[in-house]
C-alpha cells in the first residue's frame, strides 16, 4: 500500500499501544489501557472486515460451563483449579455487563439446560450421581446450588426426560455487544484499523517493528489478543478450533427459551426471539476442525440438522438461511495464556471456548500485565 506523508503521521506515528484484533479482549484491553494512560496513542490492528475469529461469530452464551463440561474439566485440572476457571467466568461476565449495561448487549437470563440423549446412559447417570458434589464445590463462587434436576418442558425428542438446570446462565445478543465496544473504543479515540493482517512483530531496541499485509510501522508497545490465530504469530499451546452454527428462520409459537447443551457441550442452542441457533459437532472430526478456515463442511451441517429435526423440533418446519464458522482459540488447560513473550510485547489468548464469558476480563488483565 502506497501510504501518503499525513497517513503515516495521522495513524502510525508515535503508537504508544498496538492491538492485535480487535474481538472482546482485544477491544477490552484497548479500553483498559486508555483508562490507565488517557494521552496514549492507541491503534487496533483487525485482519477482517469485522472481527475475525469468535468475537462477532459465538453463540451468545452468557455462561460459565455446564455439569458435564464442569466434570470434564476436573479430569486435567485440580478442584481449585476448575473453581478458578468458574470463578474468572464469572467475574468476566459481571464485567462485562458492568461496562456495556444489560441493555445494550441484550442481556437475559432464562437459565441454562443440559440435555442428554437416550443412548448417554453412562454420562447421565454420572452427571446425576455427581451433581451434589459440583453444588458444594461452586457454593463459595455463588453461595446456592447452581444445578437442579428437572423435567423436561419443551418436548424434545430421544433424551432423557429430565434435564439439569443452571438458573444462573444467560444469552447475549452477540452483534450488540460488539457494537457498543466498537462505538466505546471510538468514543475514547482509539484507532482502529481493519483489513490489516499482521504478518511478522520483532520487538527491537527502538521499539516493536511490526509488519502487515500492507505497512510497515514501529510501536512501543504490542499487545496479541487474536485468540484462536495466535500460533500464527508464534504462541506455542494454542491452536484453532472451528465451531460451525446455523439459525432457523422464525417458527410460530416457538416456546423454546433459554441456552441448551448436548453430548458434554459439543453441540449447543438457544432461541433468538423465535429462531433456535444451533452449532458444534467439532467432536465428529477433531482434527479438521482445528483449522482457521471458516467454512462449512456436510459432515457437521448434516448433523445439526439432524438433531434439529429428529430432537430439538421433531414437529416443527423450519429452513435455515444463514450458517457461519467461528475460530475459538483452545489447548491442553483450560487456563487463558496470559504473559509477557519479551520486553514490549504481550498476549491475552486460548479462551477455551468461553470468550463472551472471560473475554473482557482477560482484555484487563493483558493490558494489566504492564504494572
């Protein structure tokens, strides 16, 4: 890109903080970093139109894991550990509320579900038999029970007739939220650039050298917050993970609320007004899914519409007008990578799937790390 004299001196001269990607943490340590240093120069760097990776593409769940997700996670990490992680979930959704209002990403809370197929009679028996001990072990995060077995009430099909429910687990409007961040960051005169790829950070006794798909400029700063992309920059234990979604147009009198879970959360839906968004199924082919790549494949589209039809809404018509693919950032722990890689550069990646959840939090906690 042939850049001009005022284009340099207006957007990259004399950046004191460089972003990469410009998602929930991204944007959140922008925010952080502005309300620590308010004459800073501050730039994000997008490689999307939008943001690339989960930020723009999630679910929209305002949740901290269900029972199954919760037991799976105890198998690599210790009591505390996972109390931790639940914990870090929930600070980062009060957070985030707290920053942007209930109202402006939409916020509501009708619970969250976890359903489990009629074949799962191994996983539900334990989900059962261990529910009491996850209750006592979350009761120091929310001083009650979280969990409860219920009925089910929404006529689903080949499961289980009881659910468990998490009455503390809510649904965003994913679109919303990041437009009041954006219109935020704005507000507070940080520059955001988009369609810009970073290709190469060198950090150099004069500062960051970083290179991208168009320009070159140097930073004093570098902040990596793009998530299921950083391997690409060089961060070892991370790596992508594509989450596949669809969404069915309106169906009438659709009596579905809240957020849902099936197979140990590998595939999750909720309704939007009168629409169910349903995604997963990575766990039908792990290894093509751990891609940047944001297409569709048959195998897991299928899939969702089978369940769709054959569980979810076995007496309901629907078509499904628009799918997409997110890029979660995943790794052996759960824990986020939050560190400082040399003098001036710093990451806040690996979400583990839980972005909306702990995306704010970790954006603070990365711009943080230069206390």
């Amino acid at each position: 890109m042939n850049l001009s004299y005022w284009e340099y001196k207006s957007w990259l001269s004399h950046i004191d903080f460089t972003i990469i990607g410009s998602g929930i943490t991204g944007l959140s340590c922008a925010l952080q970093l502005r309300n620590k240093h308010p004459k800073a120069n501050i730039l994000i760097l997008e490689k999307g139109m939008l943001p690339n990776g989960a930020s723009t593409k999630n679910a929209g769940f305002a949740c901290f894991g269900s029972i199954s997700e919760i037991l799976d996670d105890l198998k690599r990490h210790t009591e505390q550990e996972v109390i931790d992680l639940v914990t870090k979930r929930v600070q980062g959704l009060q957070l985030l509320r707290h920053s942007l209002g209930d109202d402006a990403i939409d916020y509501q809370q009708h619970g969250g579900f976890e359903y489990f197929l009629e074949k799962e009679e191994e996983l539900y028996a334990k989900c059962l038999e261990r529910q009491p001990y996850v209750n006592a072990l979350l009761q120091s995060i929310f001083k009650d029970d979280v969990f409860a077995t219920v009925s089910d009430a929404f006529g689903f099909k080949k499961v289980k007739n009881q659910a468990i429910y998490n009455r503390f687990e809510g649904q965003i409007d994913t679109g919303r939220m990041m437009e009041a961040l954006l219109k935020k960051a704005q507000a507070q005169h940080i520059k955001i650039l988009n369609c810009c790829q970073v290709t190469d950070i060198e950090d150099t006794a004069g500062g960051v050298a970083v290179k991208t798909s168009h320009f070159d400029f140097k930073s004093d700063k570098v902040f990596i917050a793009t998530n299921g992309f950083a391997a690409n920059l060089g961060i070892k234990d991370t790596k992508p993970a594509r989450a596949q979604v669809l969404i069915t147009t309106p169906i009438k009198d659709l009596h579905i609320k809240g957020t849902f879970h099936l197979d140990e959360g590998y595939y999750y839906f909720r309704n939007i007004e009168n629409r169910i968004l349903f995604g997963g199924g990575r766990n039908l082919d792990f290894k093509a899914e751990e891609t940047t790549s944001l297409q569709q494949t048959p195998l897991i589209q299928d899939k969702l519409e089978e369940i769709l039809k054959e569980v979810i809404l076995p007496n309901h018509s629907f078509n499904i007008p628009h799918r997409w693919s997110g890029i979660m950032g995943v790794g052996d722990q759960k824990r986020p990578i939050l560190k400082q890689l040399s003098a001036n550069v710093y990451c806040g990646v690996r979400l583990g799937g839980m972005g909306v959840a702990i995306g704010s939090l970790v954006g603070k906690e990365l711009a943080d790390q230069l206390d």
